[in-house]
C-alpha cells in the first residue's frame, strides 16, 4: 500500500512538473477550428435565436505570464443566407452577411496541470451587416420587394469560460464558452423595386446579448523562457 501511495505520488510530482509549460513560454497562437454562437439579429428576423455553425474562422494570439495571458482574438464570417422576417407568412430575406470582430482581454489559468479550466473577459469591435433582397411570402400580398442594406457597428464585451488539454509540451487544445454583450448603431436602409426606387433609411441603438456554446480550437506555445 505504501509503494501504490508513493508510486501514485511521484507520478503527480511528474505530470506536474511536465504540463508547467504554459508559463514557460512567452509567445502562444491559436486557431478556432469550431464555434457555435448566435449571431446579430437582422432586421426582424423570426429564427435570430438560433445557432450558427463556423468553420475555422477565428485566430488568436496570446502574450503569457505565469497563469495570466493577455490575449487579442479575432472573428469573420462571410456566408449567403436565407431567413424569414416579420413572421414565416409575411417576407422571405434572401442576401450575404458578414460579420467581424476583433477583442482584446486576458485569460487566468486555475492550475499548471494537464487539464487547465480557465476564465477570462474580452473587451473590442464588432460590425455586422447584410446585403441582400426582402420578398413577401405570401402569393396573395402583392407588396413589392425591396433591396436591403443593414449594418451594425459598436463594441463588444464577452465573459468567457474555458478549458485546455496539453498532450505535448508546445501544443493544446482548448474548448470555451462565452457571452458576448453587444451594444451597436443600426443602420437600416431600404430601396423598393418601383419605378422611383423609393429609399427609407431607419437608425437604432440596441444591446444583444449573444451566447456562444462552445468554441474548439488548437493553440501552439513559442519562444520558451528557460
């Protein structure tokens, strides 16, 4: 019993000597291979609270200190979409959106262990916009379409909870989860398919809170301080 208890032991003092190496290195980059998050609403969009599949479209850099990391992340996103607006009987939005991002913050590690959760905030920009065309939906409803161009830009802040897995000294993987608190300037603009291309412009302030479920992405640690 007492070789298992000292056997367990050392092997401890090991795994923990190991996975210290997030605070021997200076320098970390990482790419998001995965997020789920929700994104701005648009217009009067029926499904806004749903949630949006990305693909490699985040990088970040991060600049280490023992267990705290101050860290600058940027997000885009570029993709042809389709929504109900106003309700499923009343217009059909068909167009692009694009949106970016870009934070800065920290990051606060809770141990040096292989497994490390963590936490940390952001603070940046955000702007999003779609460009596209609004139909009705109803064949009976013989309102014209209209062009759109609706555009957000403001300032983001987003609490965040993580965790990372290193299996090797100089790469880890990560998985997060955060809360974006997003305060924008709206700008609507409206051009009707009529013979005048008649234009109506519309300008909103608005607060979205955005929850972002799970983030997944590989890091790789450089410049060793040793």
């Amino acid at each position: 019993m007492k070789k298992l208890l000292f056997s367990i032991f050392c092997l401890f003092i090991s795994c923990s000597a190991f996975s210290q190496f997030d605070g021997n290195y200076n320098y970390t980059i990482g790419v998001r291979g995965y997020s789920s998050m929700q994104m701005p609403k648009i217009l009067n969009q029926t499904n806004s609270q749903n949630y949006t599949d990305t693909y490699f479209n985040g990088a970040l850099v991060k600049f280490n200190d023992n267990q705290i990391s101050i860290r600058l992340n940027a997000n885009y996103y570029r993709k042809d979409i389709s929504f109900y607006n106003e309700c499923e009987s009343c217009e059909i939005a068909k167009g692009t959106v694009s949106d970016f991002s870009f934070k800065v913050g920290f990051e606060k590690s809770l141990n040096y262990a292989i497994v490390q959760p963590y936490f940390g905030s952001d603070i940046g920009y955000r702007a999003n916009r779609f460009t596209g065309e609004v139909k009705t939906a109803n064949p009976k409803n013989m309102n014209m379409p209209y062009n759109v161009d609706a555009e957000k830009n403001g300032f983001i802040i987003t609490p965040l909870i993580g965790i990372r897995v290193n299996p090797i000294k100089q790469v880890s993987f990560f998985a997060e989860t955060s809360l974006d608190f997003y305060y924008s300037y709206e700008k609507q603009e409206k051009i009707q398919q009529d013979a005048a291309n008649t234009n109506s412009i519309a300008k909103y302030n608005k607060w979205e809170f955005l929850l972002n479920p799970i983030s997944i992405g590989v890091q790789v640690h450089l410049v060793s301080k040793n």
